[in-house]
C-alpha cells in the first residue's frame, strides 16, 4: 500500500503480538506517534481502510466492490437503508463474514481479513451490536472488571484482585458513562439506554483503537439519545468510530463537521459533510425522501 518496505503480522497462538520487519529495514520508531505500542501502523493517518470489498449470499451482492477508509480518532457515521450492506460491512471487518474479493487493513499492515473474530478482537476492533450484551446478574462495576480482565481462564478470574491502577480505570470509566452512582447495582435492573452504555464502556476499557456501534441509540427515549450523543462527542478524537445508525437527529448531533457515507446497494452512494448528504439529489431518493 505504500513503497516502502511494511513490517509483517506476526501471530502466535492464534493473538496479533507485533510485527517483524522485512529483511533489511530498520523497526519504526514507536517514539514518534506513528506505531502503537500494540503494533497497528497508522503513520498515514487512517485506521481502516477498505478497500474493493464484495460478497454475496445465494447471488445477492450484499457488498459491491465496497471502498472506504476511516481516519484515526474520526467518528464516521455511516447511513442508508435496510439491505444497503451495513451489517455485511461490519461483519466484514469483525471476521464473521469473509468476502468474495478486496481487503480489509487495520492500519497499513494487518490484512483482517486473514483474521479469525477473536484475533481481530485482540488486535485492537471492538464492536457493539444493535441489543445491549451485558451480564445482568453482575453489577455494573463487575461487568466492568470481567471486561478488564486479560487472563479470562475461570480460577484467575474469580481469584483476582484488582490493582489501584485497574480501579481507578473503572472508576473513571463508571463516571465517563454516567453509572458511577449504579456501580453497586445488577446489570439487569438497568434501563435499556443505560445497559447500552454500559456496554460501551465494557468495550472502551478494553483499550480498542476502532470501534464499531451498530445502531446504539435504537429504543432509547429522547433523554437517552441526548446523553449518548454527549458521550460519543466526548470520545471524538480519543477514539476512532464507526457509527451505523438510522435517527438521523442523532446522526446530526454527532456527525459535527466529520464525513457521512451513505450506502446503497453495498457501495458507497454519496460521502460529505451532515449537509451535503442531505442535499444529495441520489441520497434524497432512496434514502431520506422529500
């Protein structure tokens, strides 16, 4: 993708652990802003890129030649409507679905589409799916730790204790999504915005450099949607994201002066500013009507 040399993946037992250089080149310098300490190489300043990417399923083209890249820490919103190939796109890039033809590489180096769902996962892509997955018999703040914790083996996970570190990670966190006075309380007799926040935040503190939210304000009340679209404004920059969503209000009060693709037909349709999709004659059409 460049022409100069790119280091290579390097897996072992099935995790993304670094990068070996090409014969002859020197490792980049990780001092310099440009690789991670946990090996993604966004030194051309985009995080994902996609690139030709097409399947179908029993002759339907859920994908065609698809092709977008998102920037580091840019919250991308992505619209269109049912059967546009959103879902496909991100199952795609998780690793649940492999595509017919085209890549898919997080930063410069990592083709994840030779990935398997966990190792994509531990490489730095989380995702949210549309209905909230918490553990409802936990507490808010245990649903937190379980999501911290790396060693997911039963005994070191009933055993550990947390670190100071670890705790104020949580604290913070708790407090980022609006649920440190719900800390104590079971996940299960939280409302349905707050399970979805909650769940966000299960994925923020695990660290990922992109994440995926599908549809999250879907079933919210107004006073919900309101406060998701405060957090996500709160993540712009420090997070790179990827939003599908059909509330367009809330595609508004997110998108900010950022790009909107719109897709249709699994291609891209139209890209641009909240504004300028809007006025897109194509989109206005099969989209968002007069």
């Amino acid at each position: 993708m460049t022409g100069e040399p790119a280091p290579r993946a390097k897996i072992e037992h099935g995790d993304v652990v670094g990068f070996e250089a090409e014969p002859g080149t020197r490792p980049m310098d990780a001092s310099h802003g440009v690789l991670r300490q946990d090996g993604v190489d966004t030194r051309h300043g985009a995080i994902l890129y996609l690139d030709g990417i097409s399947v179908s399923f029993d002759g339907f083209k859920a994908l065609n030649a698809l092709t977008l890249d998102i920037g580091v820490g840019e919250l991308r919103c992505v619209i269109g409507p049912n059967g546009a190939g959103k879902t496909t796109m991100m199952d795609v890039i998780t690793g649940k679905t492999r595509p017919d033809s085209g890549t898919v590489f997080f930063g410069q180096t990592i083709d994840l589409t030779r990935l398997s769902e966990p190792q994509i996962a531990r490489a730095g892509v989380g995702r949210k799916f549309q209905r909230p997955t918490v553990f409802e018999n936990h507490s808010v703040h245990e649903n937190l730790e379980l999501a911290m914790k790396t060693d997911k083996r039963v005994a070191p996970t009933l055993f550990a204790r947390l670190a100071g570190e670890q705790r104020d990670a949580i604290d913070a966190m708790l407090e980022l999504i609006r649920l440190q006075h719900s800390a104590g309380r079971p996940a299960g007799l939280l409302s349905h915005g707050q399970k979805q926040w909650l769940e966000i935040g299960m994925l923020l503190i695990q660290e990922p450099q992109l994440l995926l939210l599908d549809e999250p304000v879907a079933g919210m009340t107004d006073a919900e949607t309101e406060r998701t679209a405060e957090l996500l404004n709160e993540l712009r920059g420090k997070h790179s994201m990827m939003v599908v969503e059909h509330d367009m209000d809330f595609v508004a009060a997110i998108a900010g002066t950022g790009k909107v693709t719109v897709l249709h037909e699994g291609s891209v349709l139209a890209e641009g500013r909240m504004h300028e999709v809007q006025a897109h004659e194509r989109v206005i059409e099969v989209y968002l009507g007069r």
